[in-house]
C-alpha cells in the first residue's frame, strides 16, 4: 500500500481546523450576541440596580436551567477563580489553518498560479501568498491605529480598499480558487491577529494592572472590544472564502474579483443588520433587499463578456464545451493547476495515462469519452475513484464539445 503523508496530513488538519474555526466563530456570535441582548443595570425585579460594578444582566434557558449571567467590572482583589479566557479555538483554528497551506500549496507554489496569466515559479507564488499575509495584517492594524480608524467608517472603507487592491494584485497571477483562498486567508490572519495582539494583549494588561491594584480601566476592554467586533463582522465572507473551492462557478468566473468585492461587502452587511434587529424594524427586510441585490450583481458579472480575447475560443465546439464544463461544476475536482482532488486536466490530451489497475492508456478522444461516461472503469493513478459517473447526462454531441474543450486546453 502506498502511503501519501500530504494526503493524511490534510485529512487530519482539514478536520481539525474546521472544528476549531466552529469552536471560534460560534464563540464570536454567541458573545456578540449576548453583549446585544445584555439587560442594562438591572436585577431581577426589574428595578434599577445601584450596583455600580454591574454592566447588565441575561437569562439564558438550556440544558434544563437557566444561566443567569451578570457582565461585570472587576475588582483588583475579586478576580473570581477560575476564570476562563477565549484564545485557543482562534490560535488553533490558524495554526491548523496556515500548515494547510504550507501542505496543500506552498509545497507547490504553481497550484497557486493562473498559468494563462503569469509565469511566475512555484517559490515565487509561495512568497507573493505569505507576504499578503503578513503585509495584510500590518496595512489593517496602521489603518486602525492612525487617526482614520477614530471613524468605523473611514475605517472600514480603508481597509475594504485595501482588499479590493489585494484581489486585484492577486487576480492578475493566481487562479480563481487560490485567489480566494489567499483574501479568505488574509482576512482570518487579521483575525487571530487581532486575538492575539489586542484582545489578549488588553485583556493581560488590565488584568495586571488589576493584580497590582489599580481599578478596572474599561479603556483596555474597549478597545479589545471593538477589534473583536471587527473579527465579528468579517467571520461571514470568511467562512464563505473558506469554502469556495465548492462554489467553482464564482471562483473560476472572468469577473470573480467583482464577485469577490461583492460578497464580502454583501456579507458584512448582513451581520450588521442581523445585530441591528435590536433597534431596526426593517432588518430582515433589509437583509433579504442585500441578498436580492448581491445577487443581481453578481449574475450581472457571470454574463458579462470576457475581458481578454484569450479566454473567449474562436472554434465553437471549444466555447461549448467550456460552457458544459463550468455548468457541470467539472472544476470543482478538476481545478487548473492542481491535482489535489482530481488530475488536472490542462496538456493531458496525447499524453499516457498509468492507470491505478497497473495499465498504460494514451488520452486520446476515446479514453476522454470514456472516462466521462463511466470514469470508474479506468482511474487516473494515484486517485479516489471520485467522479460521479455521467452516464446519460450528456448526448453525444456534448461529449463532443467537453472532450473538444479538454483537448484544448494547454499544458500549464
Ligand atoms: C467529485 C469530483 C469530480 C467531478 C465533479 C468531476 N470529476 Fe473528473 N475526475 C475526478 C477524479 C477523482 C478523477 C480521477 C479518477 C478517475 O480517473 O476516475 C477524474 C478523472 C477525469 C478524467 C480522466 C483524467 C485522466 O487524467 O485520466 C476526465 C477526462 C474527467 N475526469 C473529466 C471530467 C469532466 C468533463 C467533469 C464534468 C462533467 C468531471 N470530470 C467532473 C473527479 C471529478
């Protein structure tokens, strides 16, 4: 049997991260929530507490109890014990996050590359991929820290251009799936980043100076406080970068930083109008109208022509065969430049196929035909026997154009 550690590897670190990040995210919304929900200065009675360390209170029913839960300042000589502090679902969910990267691309840098765009190495992708990381975080952190971050509006317009420039900059070398994964990756650093450095880092400081004494400064709290609500309104397009490998339509689209732009600011917008709920009568009306119009926009971008004559084929069999491949979501195992799931498929046409029963095929109009038809019959070496058979899903004259389009593509 032959044992592939890469594939182990990403099994087990896929797993882990996507608990964590549930661990995290799902403390981030049940803790934004309750902040929301919290009762002002208020015991039981409903009379008006003189309690002057008492920030509000909540009932919250489950597992057969309520927890009755009261957000208060600390004393410098109360600390309760235990007391417990939020981090390593963030940390873990990063950690598990960044070694997957390291596994599944920077190992080759070129699954990262649009070999129809640039030609850029394997190193070369790796580093431009890292450097955004470390690069994003210190563009989000300046901008927040200088005067502009005083206003969330400036604010987050700044750092929205920011990432508009960045799916740009990245747009012009990666393929649609890295490009996606790059900024969803880029937004989640910032993320820990912001645990790390000022949530924690407050949350040590105050918690200092509470040891030595010093009363309970809400300053620290506050600002901690507002990075984590920026984690809190980012978690939606992140989650949702984070799994766009399943969405190749969008990712592979000629206009996918648009697409990109728009479903990040779409999905900002409906967490702040889900929190809104509290004071704004119209917020799910609002959500539904933001929904309505992320989508408009973005069917508005699919149909939109292509920008460079290169991707548009002149043979139409070519073009309809392109047309069948993204309708049929072919790309979502079959992404350019990667081998992760499935082979892919650029410059495979003429080449021998070894095969995982141990036999050598040439890929010729047949063996395509075949493979698409009944693809268990003949796997690729070194593959799940994954494909779903398409048996009677296609005519005959569609065989013809996917097998068209696939010997048309290059060898990247
Ligand atoms: C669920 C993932 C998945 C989807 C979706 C998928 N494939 Fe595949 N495909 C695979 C895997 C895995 C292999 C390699 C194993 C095999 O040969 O069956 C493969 C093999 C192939 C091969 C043979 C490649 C070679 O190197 O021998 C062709 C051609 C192919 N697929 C075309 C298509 C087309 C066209 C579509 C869309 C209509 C499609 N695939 C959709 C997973 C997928």
């Amino acid at each position: 049997m032959d044992f592939n550690w890469a594939e182990w590897t990403a099994v087990l670190l896929r797993f882990a991260h996507v608990v964590a990040a549930i661990m995290w995210i799902g403390n981030s919304l049940l803790f934004t929530w309750m902040e929301l929900r919290l009762v002002p200065r208020r015991r039981d009675g409903g009379e008006p507490d003189d309690d002057p360390d008492l920030l509000g209170h909540l009932d919250m029913l489950h597992g057969g109890g309520v927890f009755h839960l009261e957000k208060r300042l600390l004393r410098p000589g109360a600390i309760p014990v235990p007391l417990h502090w939020f981090k390593w679902q963030s940390y873990t969910t990063w950690l598990t996050g960044f070694t997957l990267l390291c596994v599944l691309f920077y190992r080759d840098g070129l699954t990262l590359a649009d070999a129809t765009r640039s030609d850029l190495s394997g190193p070369a992708c790796a580093g431009l991929s890292l450097a955004g990381l470390v690069v994003g975080w210190l563009f989000y952190d300046l901008v927040w820290r200088s005067p502009l971050g005083r206003n969330p509006l400036a604010g987050g317009i700044t750092s929205f251009l920011g990432l508009a420039a960045a799916a740009w900059a990245y747009g012009e070398v990666f393929n649609g799936r890295a490009l996606y994964l790059q900024i969803g990756a880029m937004m989640a650093t910032c993320m820990s980043a912001n645990v790390l450095v000022h949530i924690m880092g407050n949350q040590h400081r105050f918690m200092r100076a509470l040891e030595s004494g010093q009363a309970h400064d809400p300053a620290f709290g506050k600002r901690a406080k507002s990075r984590s609500l920026h984690n809190h309104h980012i978690t939606f397009p992140v989650l949702f970068l984070m799994l766009s490998a399943h969405f190749p339509r969008l990712h592979a689209a000629e206009w996918r930083v648009a697409i990109l732009l728009v479903v990040v600011v779409a999905l900002v917008a409906v967490k702040w109008l889900m929190n809104s709920r509290f004071w704004f009568k119209g917020w799910l009306a609002a959500i539904f109208g933001v929904v309505l119009l992320a989508g408009i926009l973005i069917g508005v971008f699919l149909n939109l022509p292509a920008r460079a004559a290169t991707t548009a084929s002149a043979d139409p069999l070519v073009a309809e065969g392109r047309a069948l491949f993204e309708a049929n979501l072919c790309a979502t195992c079959h992404m350019e430049g990667s081998a992760q799931i499935a082979p892919s498929l650029h410059g495979i046409f003429g080449k021998s196929q070894p095969l995982a029963d141990g036999r050598t095929v040439v890929v010729d109009e047949a063996y395509l035909r075949r493979s698409i038809v009944e693809p268990q019959a003949e796997v690729a070496a070194g593959f799940a026997p994954a494909m779903p058979p398409y048996a009677g899903r296609f005519s005959e004259a569609e065989l013809d154009a996917l097998v068209a389009y696939i010997r048309s593509l290059g060898a990247r």
